[in-house]
C-alpha cells in the first residue's frame, strides 16, 4: 500500500487525516486477518508516536508548507523508499495520485500490478495549480493496471473527464457492529463526556475544516434557525488546512458562540460516541468521494441532512435522509428546522439508513471485491 495518509498513534491518541486513511487501513486491516500479507509505506507526521498495527508500515517525511498540496511532496520520499523495499510483492496498491507517483516505478521493477483507487475528486479539491493537478491525476490513472473508485458517481465523473473506461466501483464501507444505534443512557452518558446538556439539540458536523466542506454554509444557518429552535448546538469535530474560515466566522459573528462548540480532535475509537451524542449530522459539502462520516451517522441511525452531490445521493434520498442543493442556505436551515420539530420524522430517516448501510456497505463485501480484483490481475499475468 502507498499512501499519504494512514492511521497512527499520536500524541493524542489514535489519529487519521481523513476518511481515506480510515478506509484504506480498514481494507489493510482485514486483508492481514485474512493471511494476505500486507505492508504500507505512508507519511509520517509532525506527532506521529507508534503504529497501530502488527504488520510492517515504513513512514516517510510528510512535508506541509501550509498549504494542502504541498503534502504531494511526500510522493518523492515514498517513491526513495521503495528503492530499499523487499521485491516479493504479488500486487502494488497506490491511494490518490500521489501514490502512483510513488508506486509506478516499484511496481515496474518487481513486474507487479499497480492498482490504484481514488478517494474523491483528487484532482478537483486542489486550491492551487488545479491545471497540473488534473496533468497529474490524468497521467495517473494512465499508468496504472486497475482503477478503483468509492463510489459510482467517482467511476461516472472520471470516465467522463478523462474519456476513460473501465474504472470498477468499489464503494466504501462501515463497521456495523461498532458504529450503532445505542439506548438512550448512552447517548445521556455521551453528553456528560461531551460536557453537553441534555436539553440541547445537537448538530453534528464531523470531518476536515476545509474550503470545499463549506462549513460557512452550515454556520449561516444560525441567524435563521435560532429563533425556531433556541436549543441548537452545533458540534464541530475536526481541523484542517482552512480552519481559519471558521476561527473567522466566529471572530465576526461573536453573538452566535453559544451556539457553537469545537472539538479540534477526536480519536477513532471515540467516534461512536460523537453520534450518540447527537441528534442530526450535517455535511455541506461541494464536492466528496464517499463520505465515511456520513455513512458513520447512517449506521448509528443519526439522521442526516447532506448536499446533493451525485456520492452523497448515492447514500441518502428522501426515506433516508434530507438532500438540498449545495449552498442553498435558507433550503439547509429549513431542514434542521424541519428535523427539530419531528422526532418521529428523525427516527423514521435514522432506521431507514441504518438498514441501507447494514444491506449495502458491509466490510467483507468491500474487501472481497478488491481480492477479486488482484485474483484476476494475477491471473492475467499467468500467476
């Protein structure tokens, strides 16, 4: 596995960067309890402390000058390390485009298959140089043996941008029987953690502080919710590369702070209890792979109100959730009225995404579909 993120203990704890690193350490995870033996070369970060795993994981500068890509940089540090790799591998699987930067060449040396799977609109996320962004992505997803997508609306928007086909649509997964609908005594004894009241209604955002999340859009909402619903709380659980446009917002909207919690970390084994605490969850973005928290909220059955994006409405239509056009203010604060007003309405959308997530998302699914995939690359090449 080459990627730049991937799951470790920091300084606080356990620690990710975002849902991608989640996703990919779930597949590694269970292709090693599988017997498949697996090994990742990955970034490593300023409060890295110790791996969370028993297989073999080679860290390499992650560098940051600020800005998002310039974590790219660690693609030549990867691509250095590969240099002194053992060459006993039957497949070389690279994450985003960065890693295929890295990859290719081992993958060249050792005449294994390069698979390679997008989390996201790699590509259309980048604030700067978006022109060579899409030079990178494009020559990427050329060089490789195998693409996988997280979701089909990814494999469609691919396809469509680089006249490519052939893309599989491997769509991501969520442990069910960790993330669950829980009593309410857990969701009482979330809030006395959390150091939040019973009475509060509570909107939950998690995931990165980034431009194309728009959490302005969520946090305007507060002028035309609070005098409808006095009680709202909005939980933010993240950071990221642009959490200045939140630490912003606030400095210029200080009458609204009471309205508004920040919890700048959370470790994974932690996240259960964010949605029990919770009475909605909210996800304003514009553009996404398949969203990991959203299917988070889905299977601890916590209703959900979501930009209609084609991955999102891959997951949520009306019986299971709220959709609204992205960065329609008025249309998002309508919704969290709407869902405040009706517990029956909030119950009915939770169980009906619990049960979606339970038929549709399931781990093994998702990790038999990328065995087969290098069953089949394997047996392409005679092995």
């Amino acid at each position: 596995m080459f990627t730049l993120d991937f799951p470790y203990e920091g300084k606080e704890g356990a620690t990710t960067k975002g849902g991608a690193g989640s996703c990919i350490m779930q597949l590694s995870d269970a292709l090693h309890q599988r017997g498949i033996g697996v090994t990742v070369i990955a970034g490593k970060h300023s409060d890295y402390k110790k791996e969370l795993v028993d297989y073999p994981v080679h860290r390499v500068p992650n560098i940051f000058f600020g800005f998002r890509e310039s974590k790219a940089i660690g693609s030549a540090f990867m691509l250095l390390k590969s240099f002194a790799m053992p060459t006993d591998f039957d497949i070389v699987h690279a994450h985003n485009p960065p890693g295929v930067i890295a990859s290719y060449a081992f993958a060249k040396r050792i005449n294994a298959p390069l698979v390679l799977t997008m989390h996201g609109p790699w590509a259309d996320l980048r604030q700067r140089a978006k022109p060579i962004a899409r030079f990178i992505e494009k020559n990427s997803l050329s060089k490789v043996d195998a693409i996988t997508a997280d979701s089909f609306a990814l494999k469609r928007h691919l396809e469509k941008q680089y006249k490519i086909k052939g893309i599989d649509a491997i769509q991501n997964a969520i442990e069910t029987d960790r993330f669950r609908p829980g009593p309410r005594k857990e969701k009482s004894a979330a809030r006395k953690r959390l150091g939040i009241p019973s009475s509060k209604f509570v909107v939950l955002y998690t995931g990165r502080f980034v431009r194309e999340k728009h959490l302005d859009d969520l946090l305007n909402t507060l002028p035309s919710v609070t005098p409808h619903a006095n009680d709202v709380l909005y939980l933010l659980v993240g950071g990221g590369f642009d959490q200045k446009l939140v630490e912003d917002w606030m400095a210029a909207n200080k009458g609204f702070h009471k309205y508004i919690k920040i919890i700048p970390f959370m470790p994974p084994s932690e996240m259960p209890m964010l949605y029990d605490a919770s009475d909605i969850f909210v996800l304003p973005t514009e553009a996404e792979g398949m969203s990991r928290s959203l299917l988070e909220a889905m299977a601890q059955g916590v209703p959900s109100i979501v930009t209609s994006i084609d991955a999102n409405s891959e997951l949520i239509n009306r019986k299971r959730g709220v959709l609204y056009k992205p960065g329609d203010v008025w249309a998002l604060s309508r919704a969290i009225i709407r869902l405040r007003t009706s517990r029956q309405l909030r119950s009915r959308l939770g169980s009906s995404a619990r049960k979606h997530v339970e038929q549709n998302h399931s781990v093994d699914a998702r990790v038999n579909e990328f065995v087969s995939l290098y069953n089949s690359l394997l047996k392409q090449r005679g092995r």
